[in-house]
C-alpha cells in the first residue's frame, strides 16, 4: 500500500486523512509490576506467576525449579523443567524478585482493607445496638418505675441496683462500639451515652 508522510509520521494513504488530525497516540494505563512484561513469552509468564504466588518465606527459584519438575512430571510432558541457571537468568532479566514483592505489598494493602471495611461494618452496627440496648433499658426501666416503683411492688433499694446494673450494661456495649470506631478509624465525638435510663 501507498503511505503519505506528514510531520514525520507514517500514515496509510487515505482520501479521508486530514493534516488537522490528531496525532496523539490513544493513553493507556500503566502496567502493574506483576502483569506480563512486553518481553515475556507465555512460559516465561507461565513460570514467573508460580514464582509469584509462592507463600513470600517458602518463596525461590529452587522452590520453583521443584515445582516445574513435579509438575512436568505429572503431566507426563516430555517437556524438562528449565534449569536453575535459566530460572536465574530469566529472574534477573524480568526483574522477577521486585514484580513479586510489589505484588506482596498490593495483596497486603487488600487485605488491610477488607479488615478496616469489616470492622467499619461492625463498628456500625455495634453503634446501632448500643442505641437501641439504651432506648430498650430506658422504656424498660419506665415500665418498672411506673408498675413497680409506684405501685408498691419494687423497693427503691432493688430499682436502685436493677437501674445500676442497666446502666453498666448499657456503658460497656457504648465503650467496645468505641473500640471499634477507633479500629475502623471513625470518629467516636457522638459516641457519649447522655441521659439517665429513667
């Protein structure tokens, strides 16, 4: 096919090219470390992942070497295992020890995540239980004064202890939703228990 050149980039002849388009090559996204390099084959891919999801401490290219020959082996391939001289050349040409580290750190950061997700759930709906224990103990507390305390049938020294163990109660759950908060990095400014129970 014919070419025309403008500006010093090579473009197939076309009666619908205009010198005013844009030249500017479509973006796109970074690679992550851990994703295939432009100068890899697919085995050497293939060996880098089991590299890469080896347990971080059990992590080698000896464990590797291991690995391959045992797996060569069940699958019957006539196929060798590659060398460790090839495993160490292919390690230092595709970087593979930084690749899996970088790896480590996103799967660490994930994780960390989903542990600050959970305890921020958990932190939530300890909060709403520790309301809803309070606005519980206050009606009951109101139901007793009213039918017991007035009424004769509870002594002022039983309502006094029934209302201090509610109100532990209710002050121990509102503390471990703090904790929780604190954990999950929420605020705890609206966390006071104010009021009585009665």
């Amino acid at each position: 096919l014919l070419s025309c050149y403008t500006g010093g980039v090579k473009r197939p002849a076309s009666s619908s090219y205009s010198p005013n388009m844009s030249l500017t090559p479509a973006p796109q996204h970074a690679a992550a470390p851990w994703d295939r390099l432009p100068t890899e084959t697919d085995s050497e891919f293939d060996l880098f992942l089991q590299y890469r999801d080896l347990v971080p401490r059990d992590r080698s290219l000896n464990k590797l070497l291991q690995l391959e020959r045992a797996r060569q082996s069940e699958l019957l391939s006539a196929r060798a295992a590659p060398s460790l001289s090839v495993l160490l050349e292919l390690s230092e040409r595709h970087d593979w020890p930084a690749r899996a580290r970088a790896w480590d750190d996103r799967l660490r950061y994930e994780r960390d995540q989903a542990i600050v997700s959970a305890a921020r759930a958990s932190a939530e709906q300890q909060a709403a239980g520790a309301l809803d224990a309070i606005e519980f103990a206050q009606e009951f507390m109101a139901i007793i004064k009213k039918r017991g305390l007035e009424q004769g049938l509870l002594t002022k020294a039983s309502f006094d202890t029934l209302l201090k163990h509610l109100g532990a109660v209710a002050r121990v759950q509102a503390d471990a939703t703090k904790v929780l908060r604190l954990l999950a990095g929420e605020s705890t400014e609206n966390m006071a228990v104010r009021g009585s129970l009665v």
